[in-house]
C-alpha cells in the first residue's frame, strides 16, 4: 500500500516499471456503467449517497479492511472457558468495519425504505461493497432479502422488520429487544438433500396450537447456515401439514440461548469472512412464518432476493477485476511501450470492458423489474424469470474474465499480495449459491410453464428492441426458434438460458450503452466473429471508448 513508503533504491538494483497501488478512487465515480444504469433505473435520486458510499469503499484502508477480513477468517467458539455451551463465532476486527459501513449506508435497508428505484440503488450499493469484501455481502443481503418473507407474518415479526431497517450495526449477542440493529440468516439445505429441501428431515413440534404466528420447537439439522452470528434465521422444517417456514431467533423469548448448536464453520475455497456453517437445532425456539406446509413458497420470497445478489456479486467481482488489470496495463512498460499500447492487450482489456458492461446492464435492469415488481404481478414474473436467467449467465462468465485479467498481471496477479487471487476464488460461489446452474436453468424452464405469461414478457422485452440491428433481430429470431421446439428442452436448458441472457444483454446495450460497446457485443456475443477466448474481438471495432470506460480513476 502506498502509505508504507517503501525503499526503491535497493543496494543491488532500483524497482521500476511497478504500477502503483489501485486505491483512494471512488467506485461509483470511475464507473460510468454503474452511474449511467443507476439513473436508467430509475434511483437517480440516490447518486449522492451511492457516490458517497462508493468514495468510502475506494481508500485505502477500506481495502485494506476487505483484505484482513479474510486473512484472519472466523474462529468457531462452541463453549466458553467455564464449560457453557455458546455455539458463537468470533471475527477479527475488519469485518465488523465491513459490516458497519454497509449497514451505516443503509445497503440493507435501502430497497424498503418507500422510494422507487431503492432495488436499483441497493443492488448498487452492494455491487460497490462486493468490489472490496464479498463476505459480509452474505448477512447485509439476507438481512434485505428476508422482509418479504417477514411481511407475510407482520404480526409476530414487528420487532424483526423494525430492527432491520436501523443503520447501526450491533454485533452484540444479546436479546434483539436489547439491540440496535438486527441481522437475519437462512438454513435450508440439509445433507441428504442439498438442492431438493422436500427431503429435509427437521421437524417442528408445537407449543400449543400452532399454525401461521404459532410457536414450535425445531429438532434437526442444516448443513449450510450461513452468517450464524446473524439475530434469527429464515429455515424450513416439517409439521404434520408439511415443509413450513420458521423464524428461529438466537435468543428465546426468556431470554435464554435458544438450542441452535454450531457443529463447525465451513473450509471454504474462498469467502473466507464469512462464517459458513453447520448446525443443530435441539428443541430450538422458533415462530411459523406464512402458511403451514406451504414454507417453500414462503422462503422462496427470500430466495428470489438473494439472487439478486448472486448476479451483482459476480458482476462485482468481473468489474474489480477488469479495473485491476486496466490500471495495471496503463502503467506497466514493455517492449519499450505501455502494455495499453499493444494492440493485443488492447483487445483483451476491451473485451474484458465489454463482458462487465453487459453484466452490469443485465443486473441493473433486473434490480429495476424488483422495483416495478412489487406493484404490478407482470413486473413481478419478468423479474422472477430474468434472476434466473441473469443469475445463470454472470457466474458462467465472472470466473473465465477474472482468470484472463489475472493474466493481465503476469505473475504478480497470481502470488496472494494482491487482490487477483482473492477475486479468483470467490468467482465460483455465486453459481452454487442460492442454487447452481442446473437448478436456476431448471428454474427457468419450470417459470415457463407454471407462468407462461412471464416467458412471453421476456420475449416481449427483446422483439421491442427489434429493428435496432440486424445481429440483434436475428438473435431474437433464433431464441424464438428453441422455444418453437419443446421436445427435449430440459437437455438443451442451458444452451436456451445462455442464449436468452446474451441476447438480453444485447437488447440491454443497443438501447442504452455507447455505440462502439453495444457493436462490439453484437459483433462478438450475437455475430459469431469471436474466438470464445478473451481478446479475440474482430477487427474493425473502434477499442478506444470500451478501454477508457475500463480505467478505474477516470
């Protein structure tokens, strides 16, 4: 970091031709994809604040923050030195920094708080965090993502919504009466079933009459629980009536430890600040939420704004990534010219440009149909449809850009000093969190069928973008063609997915991005004239404006 000062003149040579440092820029500022789509969809009216969050983010020691909170990653703490039993993970410092900040601008409450466009504005505040530490993202987005969930029990869970929307974050573990700001998890899978909950084994017994608001005793396990410091979970168990929805709090009403045991924290490859975990609930306190036996459909409210997050977070990490090797490129001398100035790297840094570009128009857009979606049923089903298809597509792409960018580096972007490596390992999540490719493709096909209304919003969104250019109407036309063929669609779900995210993508970018990115799009993603591998796009393009756009500190 560049307030160490190191030594440059060394006793046996003087270091050289090393960029600086990429710090003490704004996020928001420097990314004109970012700022242009935050007043497209419509949340213009929180530049200010997403412009002061995004200044907070890009220091110094923000990064730095991001860095050691996964250096020194959660430490489980089962009992405490007397023998209790008090099933709490412990983090350093660096991570609360993260979550505070987050929460102090509201990234979690910002969606709910009354304005149009506060899906739009969140989505980017989160894309700005992700940037530095992906790991508190975990918490901050379920803490969102839970109030539909919540709002389908208002009753028995006032005092939750009302502790969500504070910005103080209070990593006491206490009674929620006793805080000022509460946070909230989900446990869904189980080891037998992963993906498929209906073969979940945890059970709910009641505590006299039961039903939607009733209070339940929970006996089971979960095998991913994630962000177990969290004040309550969103988790499923079985009654007599079938898989329902719970509110299982930390603390019960008495004020006692609820039983919800951690077994142990997850070794995770990567998004190591965050305390992924395994539990036990052993007779735990808990409240049914929605109706009973009908909980999949309740949590899948939560769900469904989770993904949200897992097609921003890989666009986040795209854009980190290509800011990085941008700014590396622009500084690094060889061949007795910058690396920007060679034609090849050109090329790759522009292709780079244009992949993000298009994941940060398709997840805006997305974040907008959340907004539109929670006043009108259409807006509400395109939505459901285009998560899927957005959340499918972004994680496919975000691991092969970071890896092309890390090249960009050399071998400086593969030793763990710099971020490249940390971006490398948390690519892969998103595409199994909140279900993997197989089940959103799935989810896709089955949003088709149960609300056909949705697959002809879609189709509706890009035969209005017709005209625009040939490469794009002829894209439309063939997508039209898969659907025009049902037999053995499942085989081909993930090639129908693929095409309707890039050819969305294209839609997206001939409306609204600079002209030579939405040609170079077609040109390469709808056209055909692409090597597949970054850095292959055909000649005759104009790199200039998509390599400007690149640059972090413009």
């Amino acid at each position: 970091m560049s307030h160490l000062r190191p030594r440059a003149e060394l006793t046996t040579h003087e270091v050289s031709n090393q960029p600086p440092p990429l710090e003490d820029y704004n996020l928001y500022r420097s990314d004109a994809a970012l700022k242009e789509a935050l007043h497209r969809h419509g949340a213009g009216w929180a530049e200010a604040h997403v412009d002061a969050m995004g200044e907070e983010l890009g220091r110094a020691e923000t990064f730095e923050h991001g860095r050691l909170a996964n250096v020194f990653p959660p430490v489980l703490k089962t009992h405490d030195r007397y023998g209790h039993r008090i099933d709490e993970a412990e983090f350093h410092p660096s991570y609360h920094h993260m979550m505070a900040l987050g929460m102090r601008h509201g990234q979690h409450s910002i969606a709910w708080e009354g304005r149009k466009g506060g899906h739009a504005a969140y989505a980017a505040m989160l894309y700005m965090t992700y940037q530095v530490e992906g790991g508190v993202c975990c918490p901050l987005t379920m803490t969102y993502a839970a109030m539909p969930a919540l709002q389908r029990q208002p009753e028995a869970t006032e005092t939750w919504r009302k502790g969500i929307m504070s910005h103080e974050y209070d990593p006491r573990s206490i009674p929620p009466e006793q805080k000022t700001g509460l946070t909230i998890g989900m446990a869904m899978t189980e080891k037998q079933g992963g993906s498929d909950v209906r073969a979940n084994t945890t059970r709910a017994r009641p505590l006299g009459a039961g039903g939607p608001g009733g209070e339940y005793e929970l006996t089971g396990h979960k095998w991913f629980c994630s962000a177990p410091m969290c004040d309550a979970f969103l988790t499923l168990a079985y009654t007599d009536e079938g898989l329902s929805c719970f509110l299982m709090p930390r603390w019960r009403p008495d004020g006692s430890r609820n039983a919800f045991q951690l077994q142990r924290l997850k070794d995770k490859l990567g998004n190591k600040s965050n305390a992924s975990s395994e539990i036990e609930y052993h007779g735990a306190w808990a409240v049914m939420i929605g109706e009973e036996g009908r909980g999949v459909r309740t949590i899948i409210d939560m769900v469904m704004h989770t993904r949200l997050d897992c097609t921003a977070g890989p666009t986040a990490l795209m854009r980190q990534a290509v800011a990085q090797a941008a700014h590396h490129v622009e500084h690094r001398v060889a061949f007795q010219k910058k690396l920007s100035q060679q034609p090849l790297m050109r090329n790759v840094i522009a292709d780079l440009s244009v992949e993000q570009e298009a994941a940060t128009a398709m997840f805006m857009a997305v974040a907008q149909a959340y907004d539109d979606g929670m006043a009108d049923e259409e807006a509400a089903a395109f939505a459901r449809i285009a998560v899927s298809v957005s959340k499918y597509w972004a994680n496919k792409r975000v691991t092969p850009l970071v890896v092309e960018a890390m090249e960009c580096l050399g071998g400086a972007g593969y030793v763990e000093e710099t971020i490249m490596p940390r971006l490398f390992k948390e690519a892969p999540l998103n595409g199994i969190w909140e279900g993997s490719g197989n089940v959103i493709c799935l989810d896709v096909l089955r949003a088709m069928q149960r609300e056909p209304h949705a697959l002809e919003l879609f189709l509706k969104s890009l035969n209005d973008a017709k005209g625009r250019d040939t490469r794009l109407d002829a894209a439309i036309d063939d997508l039209a063609g898969e659907f025009a063929r049902p037999e053995g669609i499942e085989m081909r779900a993930r090639r129908i997915v693929e095409k309707m995210a890039m050819t969305w993508q294209g839609a997206l970018l001939t409306a609204a991005a600079p002209t030579a990115v939405a040609d170079a799009f077609l040109a390469s993603r709808l056209d055909g004239d692409w090597g597949r591998a970054f850095g292959t796009l055909p000649d005759g393009l104009d790199l200039q404006p998509m390599i400007d756009r690149a640059m972090p500190a413009a």
